[in-house]
C-alpha cells in the first residue's frame, strides 16, 4: 500500500482507499511538460487530515492556497517519489486535493511569464565591444548581421553590429545573448538550476538569440530587452522541441536536467554509464505474463514544425516543416491537406537564420529609439556564434560571425545533403518511431523500484527495461495505491 504523508502525517483516506499516481515520460511526452500527478481525489475531514491543511475545515480559518511538500511512502517505508499537495476544495465532509509534481511547481510565479518582462538584471554599456568574447562565460557577443530595413528608408551601412578593419564602427549595436546563459538568468530570478548535457555542449554553448533590439541612445544593456515575447514555460519547451531535449523536473529540488536525448533511442540504452550501451540493470522478463499483444505507433512519421518570425520579410516563402518520408514499401501514406494519424508532430517556437555570402540576413525594421521604432517586434530565432572567423573556406579576413552551423550541427530544416536539424538531433528518434510498437504491462513493484521509475526525480536513470527478449522504452505509468503498476512498453 502506498501513503501520501505531510510533514509525518499520513493523509487518513477513510472508504476512499484509491488512488493513480500517472507518470510520463518526457522521451515520449513532446510538445509539453507533463510531471507527475494524482488527478482530483477526496479524503475525509478527520482530526489528522485537519490538522494537515491548518483546520480549513473551520470557516473562521482563513483559506490560503499553497503547496505543501508531501511523499508518497510505501507501508515498508520506502518513498516512491516526492512531490507537492494542494487543497482544491472543502466540501461538507470531504476535502479534493491534487498531487503534482510538474512545471508549474518549479517556476511558480514566473512560469507563464514573458522573458521580456522579467527582471533579468542589466549592466552599462561596454566602452568598447569585444569582437570575440570567452564562450562559457560571456553572456552576450555582437555578431555582424546584414539588415538593410533596419533603419526602414534612411540610409546607414545595412549591417548590425558592423566589423570593418577589426573594430565595429557604430550603430545600429545590438547584443545577443547566450541561449544557456539566459537560462541561468532565468534560474537565478527563480531559484532553479539547470543541468544536463543541453548545458555542457560545446556546441549548444555557443547558441545565441538574434535579435533587433539595438542600445541606440542607451547606457544600460537590459537582458529581457534583448529576448523574444516567449514565456518561461514557451522559452524551455521550445529549446527541447528544437534539439530533441529530454526535461527531468525535480520540484523539490527545483532542478531541471535538460539532457540531448537522441542517443536514449537506441536499444539496451542503460543507467549503467548514462548511455554505455550496456544491458539496462533491469531484467523484467518474468514480471509480466508474455507480452504477445502489440499495438503499433500511428504517429510513426516525425513532422518538425518551426515558427516563422513574422516580421522579417525575407521568410515570407520559406518553408518551416521537415517530414520525414514514408517507410520503405509504403508503411505510412502520404499527408492529406488537413494533416493525418501518421504524423509525430514536434512544433518549435524557434527559427534559425538564413545566410547570405557567410553572414546571416534578414530584413526587419529595428527596436531604436531612433526614427520612432521603438514599438517595433522581432521572433524568437536562434544562430550559432562562429567567433572571428573568415566569411568563406580557405581563410581571409576575419569578422565576428553567426551562422545556421557549427562543429557539424545545422540550424536548417532541410537541405539536399541532409545538413540539417535532424541528422544532428533527431536520426535515431525518427528511427524509433518508424519500427516501434507498444504492449501493456502489468505488474505489482516494491518501492525501490517504483522509485527507479520516477524518471523526473531520476534524471532517467531508467528508461528501458529488458523483457523477453526485447529491449522497451517504459512510457505513461498508472499506479494504483495498493502498488499496482501498468505501463506502456515501447519496443526500441
């Protein structure tokens, strides 16, 4: 039997001696931020339950809305997974309170607000604008960007951030802030820590944030000035809808573990050394019946959707899908003009840059004080930061560079060489989706291993389990109160 227990207290279900703990898996859970959770469930105004929700009960006791910590603890005494509880209503006997453990918990407040809003701190304005700043520790850089609407008719060089003869030579100078450093901004308003491999690649470090945004007549550089209209939430799912990210939520520790997921889809993908390709430590061969009833995946075509920038007026003819083609033999029929079953669908808020003689290109109007365009918008778009380099292969002079590549990996939703997205973050998860099935298992676990199931709280340390001769990924779990665990098997 499973307890919810608060501050030592095990909430007293009385008759009502169920309830499903639902777990899912961010591997499989794209376009949104699932934690865990107990939807709405009711327990009794007994004297203990009283006293756990301040004696509520009483109306001349004032209601407060909040979140109180709380462990789910198996009788022997093992926790399965910690988490928070929340009162939703007080009825005549009854109390309807809800279990989580999702996004909302780690961000609270600032969640559902825009990082342009957010008090992100700022700093003067450099007396001179380093060309080339440390990758890791900068939290901005200026690259050179051609955009001759800038100043909408009037006339200056056509570029941001020009680079002439080694230094920038004047307005309009618009900063572009590190993707990873804007979000140790974010975690430093929120008290949150960001982790995972999405952190500490070399690669990713260097992701930017275009922007139009220009300091013209400023003496402080404001972060969330330079950031897109996306919220917290909007900000941190899109990132690992774009680059294929699984997110594991702690709330309690107020951690988030964003980590490249595309190599966790290949079979025997094992907690022994985070991706080894060692046998998972679980062998679950003879916890279940033979798993003989297979359901295969509808969705098995992946579809990656990006979002325009609206403003910019050399998109307006740019394609913004990648759909991956039918499987050999005609396993998946084409698309039909209002979509179809076949589609994984992964939407981006993002878009990349395009390019134009090694520099990126656009044509928008800038955010300036100048000419009365401070009312003016821009996307959300992401570049890699090249550093000084040449312009073109083979050397030369060098510029502050920005580009859809680097070290092998492409800001590009298609290319006829398969330069792109997908074949940096994506192969082995199309893969996946093209050969995998699901079965149903059932089965009653002990509270270490439900425990290696929470994979938030576990940072996935299990994904798969081996069963009768087949790897699976462990999908949406439901476990009842008296231990009862069912789940989705994904063959891998």
């Amino acid at each position: 039997m499973i307890d919810i227990v608060v501050n030592g207290q095990a909430l007293d279900f009385g008759r009502s001696d169920n309830f499903t703990l639902e777990r899912w898996n961010p591997l499989l859970d794209t376009n949104t931020i699932r934690g865990n959770r107990i939807l709405d469930f009711e327990i009794p105004q007994t004297p203990g339950n009283n006293r756990v929700f301040g004696n509520v009960n009483n109306p001349q006791v004032g209601l407060r809305r909040e979140l109180l910590p709380c462990a789910l603890r198996q009788a022997q005494g093992g926790v399965v997974e910690r988490g928070f509880l929340q009162l939703k209503q007080i009825l005549k006997y009854n109390y309807v309170v809800t279990y989580t453990a999702g996004f909302g918990e780690m961000f609270g407040e600032w969640t559902d607000k825009k990082l342009n809003e957010l008090d992100l701190g700022s700093e003067a304005v450099p007396g001179v604008f380093v060309a080339d700043p440390v990758v890791g520790t900068a939290k901005y850089c200026w690259p050179k960007m051609k955009n001759e609407a800038f100043y909408g008719q009037n006339g200056f060089s056509g570029y941001m951030n020009n680079y002439v003869s080694g230094s920038y030579t004047g307005t309009p100078m618009v900063p572009m802030l590190f993707v990873t450093k804007v979000l140790e901004l974010i975690g430093t308003l929120t008290g949150v820590t960001f982790g995972g491999t999405f952190m500490s690649d070399a690669t990713i470090k260097r992701l930017i944030l275009p922007n139009t945004a220009s300091l013209d007549g400023l003496t402080t550089i404001s972060y969330a000035r330079h950031l897109p209209e996306l919220t917290v939430r909007e900000f941190v799912l899109g990132l690992a809808n774009t680059f294929n990210v699984a997110l594991w939520l702690n709330a309690e520790r107020k951690t988030v573990t964003m980590d490249l997921a595309d190599g966790w889809y290949v079979p025997g993908f094992g907690s022994a050394g985070f991706g080894s390709a060692q046998p998972p430590v679980m062998d679950w061969s003879r916890k279940f019946g033979r798993l003989v009833e297979r359901v295969p995946l509808a969705k098995n075509r992946l579809q990656l959707e990006w979002t325009k920038d609206g403003n910019d007026g050399l998109l307006k003819e740019v394609e913004v899908t990648y759909l991956a083609p039918p499987a050999p033999g005609g396993g998946a029929g084409p698309l039909t003009s209002g979509g179809g079953t076949d589609v994984w669908n992964v939407k981006s808020p993002f878009f990349g840059v395009l390019m134009e003689g090694g520099l990126p290109v656009m044509s928008m109007e800038g955010v300036s004080e100048n000419y009365n365009q401070l009312s003016k918008k821009f996307g959300a778009r992401l570049a890699f930061w090249n550093g000084l380099s040449p312009l073109a292969p083979g050397g030369g002079t060098t510029y502050p560079v920005a580009s859809d590549s680097y070290g092998g990996k492409y800001l590009r939703l298609r290319s006829d060489t398969g330069q792109d997205i997908r074949s940096g973050y994506w192969v082995n998860f199309e893969r996946f989706l093209s050969k995998t099935y699901s079965v149903v298992g059932r089965t009653v676990l002990n509270s270490y291993e439900l425990s290696l199931l929470d994979m938030h709280k576990r940072k996935g340390e299990v994904t798969q389990v081996y069963a009768q001769g087949a790897y699976y990924m462990i999908g949406h779990q439901r476990i009842q109160k008296n231990g009862e665990w069912s789940g989705e098997l994904w063959r891998v």
